[in-house]
DNA sequence: CTCATGACTAGCT
DNA sequence: TAGCTAGCCATGA
C-alpha cells in the first residue's frame, strides 16, 4: 500500500506546481514546497527537481532554506541571480539572508489553502 | 546491496 | 550568528 499515494512520476510535477503557487514578493522552504505539494519530508526531492527544471516562468528564486537562506553557496552563479530576483520582487536579501522568511510565510497561510 | 552525492532539516554547542 | 553532527530521501555507480 501506498503510504503517501502520490504516484512518483507526478511527484515533480506537484512541485512545479507548488512553486509556481508561490505569490510574487513572497518566498517558501524546500521542505514547505514539497509538503504543499502532497510529499513531506521530500524537501531533498524537491531541490532535486529545481536543479532540473530550466523553466524561465518557473519562479525558482522564491524557494530558500528552512532557515531563510538562498541554497546556493555565496559567491555563486546561482545565489546572485536568486538575490537579484528577489531583490527585485521587493524581498529583502541582506549577506544571503532574506529578511524574516516566516513572517511572510506566516501571512501567506491564508492564501496558500489552509483556509 | 553498499557507497557516495546533493539547490535539505533539526538539534546542539 | 556560525559551525558541526546526524537524519532523511532519491539517484546512480
């Protein structure tokens, strides 16, 4: 029996989805995205699944850490180019850091489908 | 099956 | 805040 059943082969696609539900300015964690997505605790599967994907619409960029961080190691291709489109969407990114990620989370809740 | 790798997470110091 | 450790999941050799 399927504890999750969630059919692996659409698990990527569900979270396509749940990243592409993210609100423009707002921004979620690997492992929030992966819930939202109907895969707990796959927060690694989806990372797996940003690092394939070459979406332009995708917005990749609003997924961070659990800790508010960019994924990225500073310095890198990927971690400026998720810093200025955060930047630009309005979200605070000071040393790699965005600015308290759970107080946006926190307001989001009601628009995400907990309502 | 075991080992290694990775855009992860939580806990502890 | 920063660094380290252990745990967890998926893939490929």
């Amino acid at each position: 029996m399927d504890h999750s059943g969630i059919d692996p082969a659409s698990a990527p696609a569900r979270i396509l989805a749940a990243v592409r539900a993210i609100p423009r300015g707002q921004v979620a964690g690997y492992g929030d995205v992966a819930r939202r997505a109907g895969l707990p605790g796959r927060a690694r599967l989806a990372a797996r699944v940003l690092s394939m994907n070459t979406d332009p619409k995708l917005p990749w960029h609003r997924v961070l850490r659990s800790d508010g961080r960019i994924a990225f190691p500073a310095g890198s291709k990927g971690f400026a180019e998720q810093a200025k489109r955060l930047k630009a969407e309005g979200v605070a990114v000071r040393n790699g850091r965005v600015g308290m990620p759970a107080r946006e989370l926190d307001l989001d809740a009601e628009v995400w489908g907990m309502r």
